[in-house]
C-alpha cells in the first residue's frame, strides 16, 4: 500500500480531529460541557468521583462486620418470638389481627367461585346454542 506524503497529512489531520470531537463528546457525557478540551483530556482519569463513560462510583456500603450485627440482631429478634410463642415473626404490622392462618389478599368465597361457575357454564351454554 503507497500512500503518499499528502495523503499521510491528511490521515493525521482527520486522526486529530477524531480525537477532538472524541474528547469533546466524553465532557458532554460527563457533564462538563466539554468545551475546548484537547486530545490528551479524553485518556486523563475522570474527577469527582466519577468513573469513565459518567457512571458515579457507589458509596456508603456495609462493611461485614455492619452485616454480621445486623444479621445477629435479626435471629436474636426471631429467637424472642419463637420463644413467645406461636413461631411468628414479630409483628411490624401492629393493629392486625393473627388468627395463625396466612391470609390470602383478593381472594374468593366459595359462594362467589360457585356463582362465577354457573355464570360461566351459562355463558358457554348460549354460545354453543348460538352456534349450533
């Protein structure tokens, strides 16, 4: 492949132009406004505590030992109310009737499932009369 020397200028100039539109392109993503900023600012380390492409860095996790007391207060919690009976959980909800049962939320009555049946078989009962 013979390139020639005007054509090797050209690749470079439109190399540098790639680079700056690319820097440019990375402050706007970062919020920088990326302005003027030259090709060497697009390799640098992101600042603030922002990682490359704009993403932050999360903070604030637990440390184990955080974890391990907050595990340990938890079974200690289950242990008093396994002790006072009944094997539920403590009750967060307070005001709520436990009848030792789980409750189903939105369910039905037998009453209401029977009557939705022999509405339903009705309405397949005049379908196929309609059809046949």
């Amino acid at each position: 492949m013979d390139l020639s020397v005007k054509q090797l200028e050209e690749a470079v100039s439109l190399r540098r132009q790639i680079d700056q539109l690319q820097s440019r392109l990375n402050g706007v993503l970062r919020g920088s406004g990326g302005g003027g900023a030259s090709a060497g600012a697009a390799a640098a380390p992101a600042a603030g505590g922002r990682r490359r492409g704009g993403r932050r860095k999360r903070r604030g996790g637990l440390s184990a030992e955080g974890r391990a007391r907050i595990a340990a207060a938890a079974r200690a919690r289950w242990a008093r109310a396994k002790a006072a009976g009944g094997g539920a959980a403590p009750s967060a909800k307070a005001g709520r009737k436990s009848s030792g049962r789980r409750r189903r939320g939105g369910g039905i009555t037998a009453a209401g499932r029977r009557k939705l049946s022999q509405m339903m078989k009705a309405r397949w009962a005049a379908r196929r009369r309609g059809q046949g």
